[in-house]
C-alpha cells in the first residue's frame, strides 16, 4: 500500500529553477533607478575658497538619465548619495538577471526546437 502513495522525484529541468530564482530575485529590485550615478570634483569660482588652488575641490552628486531621448541631469544631496548610488546599481543587478533569464529562456527554445 505505502509503495503506490509514494510519488516519484519530479525530473526538475535545472534551467526552469534558475529562471525561477532570477525571477523570485527580481522583486528585491524594485527601488532601482535608471541612469548613472555622478560624482563631481569641480571649484566653486571663489577666489578666497580652498577649492581655488585646484586641489580641494568641491565635490557634488548627480542622477543622469535619458528622458524621452535626451540627456537630463539631477542634483543628488550629499545625504541621499549614498542611497541613489545604491538604487542605480540595483538597474546594474536588473539587467544582468533580465539577460540571463532571456539566455535561458533561448536555450530552452533551442531545445525544444531540436525535439
């Protein structure tokens, strides 16, 4: 009796639980930015200022994206650098898993072609 209410191991196609788990780990992603994040050495144009001899410079943040095509670009406060620079590498994380969900998702259309 116990012998037929024991189910075989199912045969797990290895490139189904890889495309599952990237897609699982996608939604850790959600607070990511587009763009580049920026980091500025610039001198302010005072001439009394440290920055004025070139080698304390000021340094500023920005958030550069593409909007509808065009370049724009966003001041970053030196409080939320940190955190934007974080986000945008999320979009890094993003797009490397999107391209190996889309590698594997060929390879299985390639195998299934062959059949």
């Amino acid at each position: 009796m116990k012998a037929e209410t024991e189910r075989k191991p199912l045969a797990i196609d290895p490139d189904l639980d890889r495309r599952g788990r990237l897609v699982r780990s996608l939604a850790a992603l959600r607070e990511m930015l587009p763009g580049s994040f920026v980091e500025r050495a610039h001198k302010c144009g005072r001439s009394n200022c440290r920055c004025a001899d070139g080698k304390q410079l000021h340094t500023s943040f920005q958030l550069s994206v593409l909007i509808q095509g065009k370049p724009k670009t966003f001041h970053v406060p030196v409080a939320l650098a940190q955190e934007v620079r974080s986000k945008v590498e999320l979009r890094k994380r993003f797009d490397e898993a999107a391209a190996q969900i889309a590698g594997l998702n060929l390879r299985r259309f390639l195998r299934g072609k062959e059949k």
